[in-house]
C-alpha cells in the first residue's frame, strides 16, 4: 500500500480561477504540492467538460498550465482521473429534470436562469439574465436546447444561476420542498440540482473509497473554497481553509482558518 500521501482538494471558481483566469503563483504551487508526491484534487460544482475548460483557461492565463490527479465534478457526482476516465456518475431522471424546471417557475422570487450539464455537453434551458450570452463566455460554453430534449440524456447536475443571496437561498429550499429526490446546494450566484446526497464532500468520500481499491493510503485530507457548496467538503478534511472575504458560515465551517490565496494555503501545509 502507498502510504502518507497528503490530498489537498481546491475548488475553482473564487479560489483558483478569477476573471476566467488562473494566477502564475497559484499554479506553481500546485505544482510544488504535487512534486513532492501529493495528491490535487480538483472540487468544483463545475461539470466535466468546463473542468476540461478551466485546464485550457489556465494553460492559456500562465506558464504552467493545471495539472491534477483527480476532479470531483458537477457537485460531487462525478469522478474523473487525470485523463478525463469517469469512475463515478450519478444522474436526476427526467422527471425530476422536468419537475425542478416547472417547480422554478413556482417558487422562484427573481429571474433564473437555466443551465443542464450531462457528461458530453452543457446545455443553457432558460436564460433571462444572459449568462450564457455574456462576451466573457466562450461562445461555445453552452447549447441551447430545449427541455423535451435534455431531460433524458443523462443530467448530472443543473446549475441554476440567481445572483440574488436571498433569493437564492429561497429557491434552494423551495425547490427541495416541491420536488422529491433533489439536493439543492447554494454558490456564488447558483443554485446546483443533484440527485439527493449529492454534495462535493459526498464526491470527496467517493473519491477515497477509490484511492483505498487502489491501495492508496491518504495521510492527511486538506481542503480549501470560498462559498456554501464547499462547507461539505471542509467537513470531510482534517485542515480545512476558507478564502478570505467568504461568507461567515463558509469561515465558520473552515474552523475560523481562512488564505488569502491557494498558494499562501499551500505554502502554510508544506510547512
């Protein structure tokens, strides 16, 4: 058995990718992380393919590029490897998919829009606030479609984007009351639908029971993201770090231990 590897799980969005970019000192500690045999491990409620995108963003943004071990995707319910091998997908039915559609229009109390991602592509259902339209957006992000067609096709999450806080807070329970079998974990500025259970601290579990088949022994679980989605998965590590500027119940969640930067997190663990 391989033993003593230490895992360190960093999200993306506002914590290693800002402004569709990646900063140079935050990929050469990633890179430090990694050459002395740890383990990087992406976490992010982005799907797989905008994983793919977020490596291509930091290829293009430093000198470096991203290099990971392992990605826990679309809010935990995807497992990938390096290379892009899925290990683990749990998908909504398409009755949920259509339930949580009709049940927005209910409980929702500001604009919402829309979005569907499976493992082949993200597709945008409804976007009145123009997210998938936006210049920053690459232009080949989302396909637009309608929901007759997407409901089926295997949907592992469905991120819902309302900037609102408040409002946000209240689709997620409206939604949870309204529609049986659904997880609705709150970001900043979405709301992601799973499958019930579904968490990034669920995928995180998922992800060691592999590292066990494969006879990877972690020694240590470290943890670091600046919203409500990541609070499950600090729950899940032993040095858990919320960014600083995060809201007070992702601080709290982090035990009060907040970084300026993944790299200032990094360098704190390497000691």
């Amino acid at each position: 058995m391989l033993a003593g590897m230490r895992l360190l799980a960093t999200d993306l969005d506002g914590t290693l990718v800002f402004h569709h970019a990646v900063g140079q000192a935050d990929a050469e500690a990633l890179v430090r992380w990694r050459a002395v045999g740890n383990l990087l491990v992406l976490a992010t409620g982005r799907s797989l393919r905008l994983v793919q995108h977020a490596v291509e963003v930091a290829r293009s943004s430093t000198s470096i590029g991203l290099d990971y071990d392992y990605a826990v995707c679309a809010t935990g319910t995807t497992v990938i490897d390096a290379v892009g091998q899925v290990h683990r997908t749990r998908t909504l039915e398409a009755d949920q998919v259509r339930a949580v559609v009709r049940a927005i229009g209910d409980v929702a109390q500001a604009p919402v829009s829309v979005f569907a991602s499976t493992l082949e592509r993200d597709y945008v259902l409804d976007d009145p606030i123009g997210l998938s339209t936006d210049q920053r957006t690459p232009p080949d992000r989302f396909t637009a479609a309608p929901l007759a067609q997407v409901a089926g096709l295997g949907v592992t999450s469905m991120p819902l984007h309302i900037p609102d806080v408040r409002a946000a807070a209240a689709l997620a329970r409206g939604l949870e009351e309204t529609v049986d079998g659904i997880s609705c974990t709150r970001s900043t500025g979405f709301v992601d639908v799973t499958a019930a259970g579904e968490s990034k601290g669920a995928g995180l579990g998922r992800l060691a029971e592999l590292l066990a088949e494969r006879g990877v022994e972690v020694s240590e679980v470290a943890a670091v993201g600046d919203s409500w989605n990541d609070i499950s998965m600090f729950e899940r590590a032993d040095v858990p770090c919320a960014m600083a500027g995060a809201p007070g119940e992702v601080v709290e969640a982090a035990g009060g231990r907040t970084t300026p930067s993944v790299a200032a997190f990094i360098d704190a663990l390497l000691g």
